[in-house]
C-alpha cells in the first residue's frame, strides 16, 4: 500500500473523530426536577393473585391396557353376546358361531365310529382264525425286512 493512502486514512479518522468530540460538546437539556427538590416517584400497590396458563397442544392418546379378544375356533358369527367396551370376565361367552359344520363334523366322526364298530367283530374273528393258523404252524408269518 503506498503511503500516501496510508496518510489519507490516518487524516480521515482525524477528523471524523473532531466531529465527534465537538459534537458531543455541547449543552444537554435538564429535565426532571430541579437541583434540591425531592424526585417524584410513582408507588404501584403489588397484590397476588392466581394466574391460570392454558396450552392447547395436539397429541395422541392410548389405552395403558388393552385386549384383543380372539376366538379359539373358526366360523361364522351369528350373534355378538357383549356391548363393545364393556368389562367382561374370564370365561364369559362373547359370540354365538354358527353350530352347523361342527355338528357335520361330529355326525362324520360319529359315522366312522359307526363303520369301525360294526367292522371290529369280523376283524375279531380274522384274528382269531389267523391265531389258531399260527399255532397249528399252517400259516408263516412274513417279514419286511430285507437283505442288503
């Protein structure tokens, strides 16, 4: 930087800092009361009182406990045995299923017992036919056992 800008700089800060001094010279207004005379003051009484602050905030709630009620067996529901919210209790039916393939199961199941009953007395005698074959060494028994 040549010196002659150097000079120009440290002139200038001169003289905006003169500026400064004698405009900070000059007389201030008096204001407020005159010299002896006691200040007026302004008194404000404080009182307590209860201050109520409301926020509105958006949020989400859920239950701290919560069910979920599930059935045991499949089927179609006919009717629904509690008020939705309610309180119910440990074994308390809740809903009525449709009866009707259940009690075809149990008729199907019933039918085979039926079958195997009235099949169990000639398989009883079979048995007891192949027996005395066995005894009497008429018959061999036969393995499934092979040689490798």
């Amino acid at each position: 930087m040549p010196i002659h800008d150097k000079t120009k700089r440290i002139v200038a800060g001169g003289l905006l800092s003169g500026f400064l001094i004698i405009g900070g010279c000059g007389q201030q207004p008096q204001t407020g009361t005159p010299q002896g005379a006691p200040p007026e003051v302004a008194v404000v009484t404080v009182q307590s009182k209860p201050l109520v602050m409301t926020t509105e905030l958006a949020g989400r709630t859920s239950a701290n406990r919560a069910a979920e009620v599930r059935p045991q067996v499949g089927g179609i529901i006919q009717k629904r045995l509690f008020t939705e919210g309610s309180d119910v209790k440990s074994g308390q039916v809740l809903y009525r299923i449709d009866p009707a393939p259940y009690q075809a199961a149990l008729d199907n199941a019933k039918a085979a017992l039926s079958r195997s009953e009235a099949n169990l007395q000639a398989i009883r005698l079979k048995a007891n036919r192949l027996k005395e074959l066995l005894t009497a060494k008429a018959v061999r028994t036969t393995t499934t056992r092979q040689r490798r």
